[in-house]
C-alpha cells in the first residue's frame, strides 16, 4: 500500500502571491498543485489590475476560482496573448516529422498498471514502487509461463482494469488521455515501454500487446489538424511567457514557477 502522510500530524509551508494566501498549512499539496493554484491566482490578479475583475473577487480556499473570475482570465488572456499563426513551411515540417499521428485507424492493444496519484499519497515513494514495478515485469516480459504483468496489475494496479490482468482492449487515439496517447501511438514498440508514462491520473506501467497500423493521410487532408496542433503549442508557449512576465513582477513566496510546463489546466 502507498505510503501517506500523517495528515493530523503534517503540516505545510503556507505560499503565496502578493500575500494571497495559496493553501493551509494542513493542505499538503504537491509542487504541481501548488504551482497551478500560483498561475492562476497571477492571473485573477492580472484580471483585477486591468479591469476585468472587481477587487470584492475573494479566491476559495480550495484553490477552485469563481466563475466571475473564470470569466474574467478568459478575456484578459484574448486580449493579452497574441498566437502567431503557423506558416505553411511549419506545418509541412511537422507533418513530414509526425505523419504516424495523421494516421487515421491506428489501433493498439494494451494493457497497464496504474499507480494513482491520489490527495495526501507520497509521490516520491509512489514513483519508486512504478519503478521496481516496471522493473520487475520487464525482467519477465515474454514470460507466457508465469505472467508476472497480469500478477502485478491484479495486486497492485488502482484501474479496475486490473481485475483482468490490467487489460485495456484494443485502443485508438480518440480512448485515451492526451498525455497517453502521445505515448501509445505513433511508434513501432511492442512489449513493456521502458520508462513509466506518467498522466493525470498518476504512473503508469504499459505493455503493448499488439498494434494495428493506420493508414497515412496526404498533408492536404490534415493540413487544418497540423495547424490546430501548432497553434496550441504556439499558444501554450506564449502563455507560459506572459505567466513569468507576471511572476516577475509579483511577490511569492512558498512555490517555484521556474519549471512550470503546463501552466494551466484544460
């Protein structure tokens, strides 16, 4: 079982920005949550200095942001992120460098062991229990005799899934998380991955069974796909640049932003 922290007995260092109080002390975030409440409360502020969010605009305790304030992030981002639109060079690039994902039909048949990442869990200790988890069954991967990947998923695994042996079926892109479809799709490996694939529901230990190729589409078919997708990393891009130019100009305290990748949630 997962190792959790003693929460009647743990505390936490309080952060903040520009004074505004990011959780309790008996929170016990992570530094991702942590990170998140920080860029959006830089924004509800940022909404508030530029009119868009009357000052009586108090933020929740739980880091969830009123729909007013909501609203108001909403309108301060379209008028303050400028997203260049991706030439036709670029997009041309892209689609030669990625045409396994514009291929429509693509199926992989996969199963997993989910680590979940779950409120007051030590991720630390969670990673390294996925880590000798992959380890193991990667030292038996092949093994029809003693399928230690079925054995695993069944005692360990936090997806129902595990129940018969972590299978998942058979999947296309469209099934899965984004962060886990990058994953799954568009390569040639068959067999346990080597690295864990990490999601928003925590580590995942993956063994692909077996894929059925798709069938490559010409650039002029997906050309508008392409854009969107070079659009949306353009976009993530200059968000995360107005994002410090914020930070750089506020007060915090308890949290770091240097690494921040994903700065806001879908």
């Amino acid at each position: 079982m997962a190792m959790v922290h003693n929460t009647a007995a743990a505390t936490q260092e309080i952060a903040s920005v520009n004074g505004v109080a990011l959780n309790t002390a008996e929170d016990l975030l992570s530094a991702d949550e942590l990170r998140q409440r920080a860029c959006s409360e830089l924004l509800r502020q940022a909404a508030m200095t530029c009119g868009l969010l009357p000052e009586s605009d108090t933020p929740g305790s739980d880091g969830v942001l009123s729909e007013a304030a909501s609203s108001a992030i909403e309108a301060l981002l379209e008028q303050s992120l400028t997203v260049p639109e991706p030439s036709e060079e670029a997009c041309r690039r892209h689609y030669a460098a990625h045409q396994a994902l514009y291929a429509t039909g693509e199926r992989v048949n996969a199963r997993h062991i989910l680590f979940a990442v779950t409120p007051g869990v030590d991720v630390v200790a969670l990673r390294n229990r996925a880590e000798t988890c992959l380890l193991d069954v990667r030292c038996h991967d092949g093994d029809k005799a003693e399928d230690r990947f079925a054995q695993a998923a069944s005692t360990l695994s936090n997806c129902p899934s595990g129940a018969e042996g972590g299978h998942l079926g058979w999947l296309k892109a469209s099934d899965c998380a984004p962060e886990f479809s990058k994953v799954l799709f568009g390569h040639a490996e068959v067999g346990v991955l080597p690295r864990l694939v990490h999601s928003r529901f925590g580590f995942h230990v993956v063994e692909v069974l077996a894929r059925e190729a798709g069938t490559e589409q010409a650039f002029e078919t997906v050309r508008g796909a392409v854009a969107v997708a070079l659009r949306q990393q353009a976009y993530v891009t200059v968000l995360q640049q107005y994002l410090h130019r914020l930070a750089d100009q506020a007060v915090i305290a308890g949290v770091a932003l240097e690494s921040v990748n994903t700065p806001l949630k879908s």
